[in-house]
C-alpha cells in the first residue's frame, strides 16, 4: 500500500487545506471577511455583468445547488445583487455593487499575497511547472468532477 505522500488525491487536499487557510490569513489581516469562493464569485460577476447562478456556478466550477448560499452571503454583505433578468423574468441576473468594486480592489493586494505565500518554497521554474501540470490533471479530469469547469470561463 502507497504512503499517502505517494497519493494525488491526499497531496491535492492538503495542498488545498493550506492553500484555504493562507487565503483566509491574508485577507483577514487585511481586514475582509471573504472565503475563496466568494471572491471567486465575485471576480467572475464583476468581470460577466448581468450572467446568472447557474452560469456563474459552471465559470467557477462550483456546485449548482450550493453556489445560492455562497451568493445568499454576498448579498448580505452588500458586494453584489440580484436582479431580475430582461430577457427571463423567472431568471434573475447578478451584478455586483460599488461595495462590491470597491472591496475587489481592496483586497486584491491580500489575494496576490496569498498565491505567493502558497507557492513558497518553490523556484520561479518549480511554481511554474506546477501551475501547467496542475491546469493538465485538472482539464484531464474536469468531466469526472460533480461541479466541472465550463468553458468561457476565468
């Protein structure tokens, strides 16, 4: 049997569990309150005015059913809202706020922060090489996965 060190899966969710913890340390020294998949969803509705849930689930590889809460809390925190859509009046559209701007570019210096902080250790080349053969597993297997990546996506 395979040491877990010699796992994909457990070094994949170890590296994530570091990669939340360093994410949720800088942006809370700088003084926000945002969980990675909340600043990935507001990035993408900033840079996709107007798109709607489910659009926004597939652009961040987030779940369908729970992507509600994670806009639910940014509505709360006044970062972005829902609107009713003018071409579906069942669908509603999300824009974000002035709030919602104002805190990207805020927090944006803690964001770079943190991708730096998780690669440490490694050489420009070694942080780079890792970069593409993550981004090859991941379109390797993007299908298998219960929340895939959808194309046109950030």
């Amino acid at each position: 049997m395979k040491d877990n060190n010699d796992m994909p899966g457990h070094l994949a969710r170890r590296f994530q569990q570091i990669a939340v913890a360093v994410f949720l340390a800088e942006v809370e020294d700088a003084g926000f309150d945002l969980t990675p998949v909340q600043y990935a969803a507001l990035a993408t509705i900033k840079a996709n005015p107007g798109l709607d849930q489910v659009t926004l689930a597939g652009l961040i590889a987030y779940d369908r059913t729970t992507i509600t809460g994670v806009i639910d809390r940014l509505v709360q925190k006044g970062l972005t809202e829902r609107r009713a859509s003018s071409r579906d009046r069942r669908a509603r559209e999300l824009e974000i706020t002035d709030e919602g701007r104002k805190t990207l570019r805020a927090i944006t210096p803690a964001v770079e922060a943190a991708q730096r902080i998780m690669l440490r250790g490694l050489t420009d080349k070694e942080a780079n090489d890792l970069m593409r053969l993550l981004r090859k597993a991941i379109a390797a297997g993007n299908e298998l996965s219960r929340a895939p990546l959808r194309e046109g996506s950030t």
